[in-house]
C-alpha cells in the first residue's frame, strides 16, 4: 500500500453527533493525529481508547496561522513515509480547514495520497440552530484572514476560526469598517450540540464575549438598513441604474458622453480645489462627485451594449499590475523616479504593442488646458533629449519672447502680438519645468490669491459706503496693499 494519509471529521459538537462510520475508523485506528484536542468528542473518544498526538504545541510557537498550518503539514506528510496516517479534525475536512488544503496541495509532490474521511459540517448545524434558509445567500469566511473588501453585508454572513478574543478583536474592528459599532451579531458555540451556545451582542462587544473554543462562529446578519447599505459600491451602481432607468430622472436620461464632457472637467477642478483646501469634508465631496461622473459614463456604456463598470475596473486593474512589476513582480527598484522611468517604458512597449504613432506628441489630449497642454508638450521633448540643459536660457528665452512682443504692441501690430504673448507663456513654462513647478497649479493658487485680496477691497469698500466705482485706482491699491500685509 501506497503513503497515505486519511482525513476524519471530528464534526460539529459532541460525541451523540459524530458519524458512525468516522466513529469506528477513529476507534480501529492505532493512533491519531489532531489538529486539536480542544473539541468535545475527544474526552468521550479517550475513554473508550483512543490513542491520539495533537498539534496544538505547535500554536504556540508561531504568530501566524499560516505558520502553524504549514508546520502540521510538514509533521503528517513526514510521518506518512513511515506510517497511515489518520488526521482527524474539528467539523468536515473540507470546510473551513486549511490544513487539509494544504495537504490537498503539497501531498501529491511528496507522493502522498489524500484520502477524505467523512465528517458532520458545522455550517448545517448553525442554519438549523439559527433557522436559516442558506438559499437567500451567504458568505462563509475565516476569522483569521478577514478582511473588510471581501464582505457581501448584503448576504447573511458566517465567520469560522473564531478560535479566541485576540481572532474576535480582529474581526470586530474588520466588521466595524463596514457596519456601526452597535450592530447586532451573533455568537454561535458548539451549534446543535447539548453545549450549544447563542449569543446575541452588539459588535463592539463581540471580542468581550468570545473566549478560547475551537467550536465558534460569528454569524452577521444581511443588512436591511439602507442608510448602512449606501456606502456599498453595489448600492451605488443600483442608485446610478435607477436614475438611467425607464422611471429614473429626465436629466440623467437624456446624458451622453459628450454632453458630460464639461462636468468632468468641473469636477476634477473643485477636487484640486478641495485638496487646496484642507477640508476633509469637502474633499470626499468632490470626489465623490467625480466618481458620479465615472459611474453615468458607464451606465451609458452598460446601456448602449458597448461596455460596463466591470470592464473600466478590469482594464485598470491590469494595467496597475502591469506596470508595477517591482510590486507585483520581481523586479527591484531604488525610489520613485526610478518607478517613474519604469512607467515610461513600459507605456513605450504598450504603444509599441498596439498602433504605431506617427509622433511622440500624439498621445498629448487637445482637451487638456493648454497651459497644461504645453506642459506636457516640454515633457514630451524633453524625454528625447529636445531641451535645455538649464535653466538659464530658459529663462533667456522668456526674456527674448517679452521683447518680441513689446515690439509686436509698439506697432500696433495685435495679429502678431497674440502668437508673442503665445509665445511668452510657452516659455514661462518651461521655466517652471525647470523649477519643478506645475504652471496648472501655481496659476490656480494665484487666481485664488486674487480672489482672496479683491474680496477684502470688496469688503472695505461696503464699509465706506461708497459704490466701488467711486473709489480711484489709488484708494483700492491701498486696500490691497493692506490685505497683502495681512498676508491674504
């Protein structure tokens, strides 16, 4: 006979439920390995003669599960060179146990078979303990790996592993990113057992109550709240297919790509505003009203058959992952230039990959801002080598352009003074290239300067009690020079 090792289900609760046949394989075995012994079968099991090693020591030594697993993985598949192995473990081998898992994985290398025992789930002892019908949906998790992305608060949820408080903490401040503190969750022990245990508290009680049992689940309720259900993503895809529905809004109806353009452009500046700021509030707003933008372009994607917001995550998806190959990868970077250059060239290979471009400023939008645009012109050209070395002519250059258009204003020449002035911002530009300025933002904090000092005129002027008008250039030159001072 080949090396094998037999998995048993010690099932869900005491000695009354274990299966007949898991019984009598348990009680002809010579001995057995478990995963634990803290499990209430195993008292009855060692009075009628069970000879058992467990691996709870081994709990002690790591700070990860996954440690833990691995070790008892590597003690069954080296005791199996020289024995059957029988390894029993709490409730059915192939629900909610890792090791066996793991033992699925790493046996057939070790040239190893696995055998599947039977064994009683926890799972139907705790939707007959909570009356719960599992075709209405549901998630089963593990306490260990918890984390808030993977949760359907939707669905009726079911945590296993809750093995002690320090478990039931990490899943309570995990619910806690999704759910309000005092939402009510259930705590089953031992479910459809004589022992069997239900408690029902508030989250922020959960790690209180819960104490070292290998035969506890937390149980979530589906969420019925619709205030808790609008920080869903699927709440707000619902919203935005209602508001695009037959019975949905006239105005959200009647939008198209184009039509929205605008707002998006709208949106991304109030974000930059928000962001200038400094106030929270504000800034999970606009983004907020950005994302509204994303979400009616693919609504109107989804409705004209073209695309939906799962292919506008795919794709960014993918090319996140591509092109961070030092993060999802192998590869090492230094800092973040060097990230940047990376970047660079891997958008190269992708270009490379699809459509050749005729110029390397073709990939530049003419929707951007055009001092924006000009920005990303010099970048462009400046990555082949078509750029100064520093900033000194740069700065040349600007002074160049200003006499040039004086001259253009000194002949009254206005056609020519336009491509001029064109001229000077272009070389401002460069000039804050150099200083690693972004001339975007550095106008939009000085319009906001402006408005900030025209407001305190604004202000002085009421309290004179005279119309704006009847002030002179110098009264209002006084004014500004004072809110300069204030430092507005």
């Amino acid at each position: 006979m080949g090396k094998t090792i037999e998995v048993l289900g010690l099932g869900a609760g005491d000695l009354e439920q274990l299966p007949l046949g898991v019984y009598k394989r348990l009680m002809n075995a010579g001995h057995v390995y478990l995963r634990t012994k803290e499990h209430p079968v195993i008292t009855g099991l060692v009075k009628e003669g069970l000879s058992f090693t467990s691996f709870d020591s081994i709990y002690e030594k790591h700070d990860q599960f996954e440690e833990v697993y691995q070790e008892i993985v590597q003690n069954l598949l080296e005791k199996a060179k020289t024995e059957q192995v029988i390894y029993a473990v709490p409730g059915h081998p192939l629900v909610a146990e890792r090791t066996v898992q793991l033992l699925l994985e790493d046996g057939p290398k070790e040239g190893v078979d696995i055998i599947i025992g039977g064994g009683q789930s926890f799972i139907d002892a705790i939707f007959q303990s909570l009356k719960i019908d599992p075709v209405d949906g549901f998630q089963l998790l593990d306490g260990t790996l918890l984390k808030s992305s993977q949760l359907q608060i939707d669905q009726h949820i079911f945590i296993s592993q809750v093995y002690d408080q320090f478990v039931a903490s990490n899943i309570k401040l995990t619910l806690m990113e999704r759910l309000p503190d005092d939402y009510e969750v259930v705590i089953v022990t031992a479910a459809g057992s004589k022992n069997e245990r239900i408690d029902r508290v508030p989250l922020y009680e959960l790690d209180r109550k819960v104490t070292l049992d290998n035969l506890t689940s937390v149980y979530v309720p589906p969420v019925q709240d619709e205030q808790i259900m609008l920080k869903n993503f699927s709440k707000l895809r619902e919203i935005i297919s209602v508001l695009r529905g037959p019975n949905g809004c006239p105005w959200d109806k009647e939008q198209t790509h184009e039509s929205l353009k605008k707002y998006l452009i709208e949106e991304t500046y109030e974000v930059i505003e928000a962001i200038d700021s400094g106030d929270i509030d504000h800034l999970i707003e606009e983004l907020g009203d950005v994302l509204l933008q994303v979400m009616l372009h693919a609504q109107i994607g989804e409705d004209e058959g073209y695309f939906a917001i799962e292919d506008v995550i795919e794709v960014l998806s993918e090319k996140m992952i591509r092109r961070h190959p030092h993060v999802f990868g192998v590869e090492k970077v230094e800092d973040s230039k060097e990230v940047l250059r990376n970047w660079q060239e891997i958008k190269k290979q992708e270009k490379e990959k699809g459509e050749t471009e005729t110029s390397l400023l073709e990939g530049i939008s003419k929707s951007l801002p055009n001092l924006l645009r000009a920005y990303e012109i010099q970048k462009k050209a400046a990555k082949v080598g078509f750029d100064w070395k520093e900033i000194t002519p740069a700065l040349e250059k600007v002074k160049e352009e200003l006499v040039e258009f004086e001259n253009e204003i000194k002949q009254e020449s206005l056609i020519y003074a336009k491509k001029e002035f064109g001229d000077i911002l272009f070389a401002f530009v460069n000039v804050a290239r150099f200083l690693d300025i972004h001339p975007e933002e550095a106008l939009f904090e000085t319009n906001q300067k402006f408005i900030r000092r025209f407001h305190f005129i604004e202000e002085n002027v009421k309290k004179s009690g005279k119309p704006i008008e009847e002030h002179s250039l110098e009264e209002l030159d006084l004014f500004w020079d004072e809110a300069k001072s204030k430092g507005l």
